[in-house]
C-alpha cells in the first residue's frame, strides 16, 4: 500500500521551514526510515538527517532538516486516524450511550498507537503482526491493556468472537520477550469473569509478572440505556465480598501489591478507601492507574490535606460555607474531607449529591454528570453561590449533554466555580467569596 506519510497543515512562520514548505505537504521518510505516523516522527527524527516530503503537486522534495530544531518544527501535524475496535463487549459503554450525543463519544477506539501516548486502555484483539513488530521495534511500553479474562470460553462470552482472533497469552510471552511492560484492567461483569475465573487468570498472569506494572479490577458500568440484562447490578453484598476475596489473593500472588481495586468498589460497599500504602507497587510507583479512578480518592485526599497544611495558607481565611456540587461516587471522599477541613478552619462544607438521570442513577462519577441533572439540583437547592468538580466538562468546557458552564448559570441563575485540580480546591476552601464565576 502506498504511504502518504503525515501530513503537515500548516507551519508558523518562526518555523525554518515556512519558506520552503507549503502547508498540504507530506513528510514521508525520516532518513531512511518511512514515516507511517506521528509515533515514527517522534522516533526517528533526532536521528534523521534528511527528510523526503510529498509536495502538494504529486512531487517529492528532499530537505536537510536543521540540526538542534526540535520537534514538532512549529508545524501542525494532521491528527493520527483511530484504530477501531473489532470487539462486541457485552459492557460496552459506548453501546450504552444514549443516541443523538456528538459523534466523537460514539467512537470506539481501540489503538495501540493512543495506548503508549494516552493510557487509554486497548485489547490486543486488533493487533497485526506488523503492529506487534512495531510495539517492539519501537519499544511502546508501557502499554494499558484490558484483559477480562485469560480463558478463551470467558472472553468469548463477554467480548465475542474476535476477543479470540490472537493467542492472549502468546502475545503476553511476546511483550514479556521484549520487555514491553503493561497495565492491565479487568473489567468485572458479575457471573461472567468474576470468581472463579479471575482467581485462575490473576493466578495465571505469574507468569508475566516481570512485565505486569499494575492490575486493576474495575465494576463494570451500567447505564438506563443498557440492552444486555444478563448480569446483575454490583450492590454493596457482592462489592463487599468481592474486595474481601481480593483482598486474600492480593497475600498469595507474587505481584499481589500491584493488585489493586477501583475506588467504585469502596463506594458500592459503603467502605472507607484503603490508605496510601495500598497504591504502592513493587515497580516503586504510586497510585499507578489512578486515572482509571484506581486510588484517585485517595490520591486526591492526601494532596488537598498537603496543600492545606502549607501554614502560608491559613493566614486570611475567609469563613463561610462552601457549597460543593459532587457525583455520587465522589460524595463519599468529600465526606472524609468533611472533618479535616472544618476542624482546621472556619469553613463548613456543604456536600449537595447530583443525581445522574442522563445515564441513570446507577452511574454515580462525576465524570459523567450532564448539564441538564446539574442545573435540575442546583434549581432544587437554596443558594446562589456553588462550586463543582469539572472533570465532567468535555474540553470545549461544555457537558456530555452539550450544555455550556454560561447557559447552565444563567438558567439556574447562580454563579458557579469550576474546580479542576486539589490546588483549586483548597483555594476555594479557604479564600472564595461565592462570588465568580
Ligand atoms: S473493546 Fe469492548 S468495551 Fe471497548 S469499545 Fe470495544 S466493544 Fe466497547
């Protein structure tokens, strides 16, 4: 197949090379390395002292590149396409999604490519042989990878067919070869992959234990837009005897403490989150998928406990309520807040739950509260000024539902802060007026 290379769509003109390339040109050959895409640019470039460029008009055009300018050249480089996933996940969140909502979060995106950029997890369902090379050739390690299951019969029964197209556990020994090291998560569907299955596949994964960097047991998510019943709902019986088991094979694997549990589990079971301690893995790292809500409590908590105990802080603190709009799930890490910081200063934090009626109760992040259930408490709720965790704003700062942060004040008529990081919160604790927005 003919390579195109990638794109550039346009140059700055403080790039050396505005003057003798126009935007609509290719850039195709690092030395003598083809460039397929961006992943190649950033591999290749430091040691290339050529680059072969397609040229809008069908012509190649060799330039020397410029010793010591670095990446990415003040150029804009065309976005990488997106590896499709080729799976039917009985769980899939996308399947699950209710229609009419714009087109990007229908996507399902299974890449190897975004997994060593981004950490977004991927299945190894899709893998080519020539991707297989490649993740080696270009050692793209880590690499965040959703397993489910080491059982064939499992995993065709939760993600279908395709879920078997490769050998699972021959690409594992192939990134074990090469030292590619991963994350993995399995997501757990009540009666399909949870005990016994994950006791032999935890048990099974010793074997790769020098590449395993982390594994996480993530409860499955289930929307009102649903279609497959067939497993139940994880209530807080089953979460607490499932982090219970866990907890006792955590003791008899040899990566035991790279096991770890999605903060959803605590939330389900009406459990406090497990201490720092927990987080931490024999690959010396700390809360490695808290992204993946795998000790983001508890990450979130020791650093606004850090960040308010800098003394600086406290000297003109000004008293009030705070009012703090939060997703179910998130309600309970404020609530161990709660104390610290009303015990420290002169504030009282009033925690005001957002039910989810866009997805449906049973989806309790906040990361997937909509405008309209925002504006629907905050319409209920006396007041004028609240604050709201924003990992729930897409990034053009619109909800899930396209609601707008502008259209939802005005509506609700009240002013809203938007808190994006423990730094910004614990400056709403102490020094926010209620005022802006
Ligand atoms: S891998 Fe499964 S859950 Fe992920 S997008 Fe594909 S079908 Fe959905």
């Amino acid at each position: 197949m003919e390579n195109k290379g990638v794109q550039i769509l346009q140059f700055s003109s403080s790039s050396p090379y505005f003057s003798i390339l126009t935007p609509g040109t290719s850039l195709i050959k690092l030395g003598r390395y083809t460039v397929n895409d961006i992943l190649d640019v950033y591999f290749y470039y430091d040691e290339a002292r050529t680059a072969r460029f397609l040229l809008p008009n069908g012509k190649e055009k060799v330039v020397q590149l410029f010793p010591d300018y670095p990446l990415p050249l003040h150029a804009e480089f065309e976005k990488m396409s997106t590896r499709r996933c080729i799976n039917n996940c009985r769980y899939c969140f996308v399947d699950q999604m209710p229609p009419g909502m714009r087109p990007t979060l229908y996507i399902k995106d299974d890449d190897y490519r975004h997994s060593f950029l981004y950490g977004t997890f991927i299945t190894l369902s899709n893998l080519t042989s020539y991707d297989l090379k490649r993740i080696q050739r270009l050692y793209l390690s880590p690499l965040y990878v959703t397993l489910n299951s080491l059982d064939p019969k499992v995993r065709y029964k939760l993600m279908g067919e395709n879920a078997n197209r490769r050998n699972i556990k021959r690409i594992l020994a192939y990134f074990r070869r090469y030292g590619i090291q991963l994350h993995l998560q399995f997501v757990i569907c009540p009666g399909y992959n949870d005990f016994p299955d994950l006791f032999f596949s935890l048990k099974a994964l010793q074997e790769y234990q020098s590449i395993i960097r982390s594994v996480a047991l993530v409860p499955v998510g289930v929307t009102r837009y649903r279609r497959d019943l067939s497993y139940p709902v994880i209530d807080m019986p089953y979460a607490r005897d499932f982090i219970a088991e866990v907890g006792g094979l955590r003791d008899q694997l040899q990566y035991g403490n790279r096991l770890q549990l999605a903060d959803e589990w605590f939330v389900r079971a009406k459990k406090p989150f497990p201490p720092v301690s927990c987080y931490k893995t024999s690959f010396k790292e700390e809360f490695p998928q808290w992204e993946n809500g795998v000790g983001m409590c508890r990450w979130f908590i020791r650093k606004v406990k850090r960040e308010l105990k800098n003394p600086l802080l406290s000297e003109e603190v000004l008293p009030g309520q705070k009012k703090l709009l939060t997703s179910m799930s998130a309600l309970a890490m404020w609530k161990e807040l709660k104390p610290f910081l009303e015990k420290q200063y002169p504030v009282s934090l009033h925690l005001i739950p957002v039910i989810n009626n866009f997805f449906g109760p049973s989806v309790t992040v906040n990361g997937l509260l909509s405008g309209k259930d925002v504006l629907r408490c905050l319409q209920k709720t006396p007041g004028t000024h609240f604050a709201l965790w924003g990992d729930c704003l897409q990034e053009d700062g619109k909800f899930l539902d396209d609601m707008s942060v502008k259209d939802l004040v005005e509506e609700a008529n009240v002013s809203l802060k938007i808190l994006r990081s423990p730094e910004e919160f614990a400056e709403y604790i102490l020094y926010d007026r209620g005022g802006s927005t």
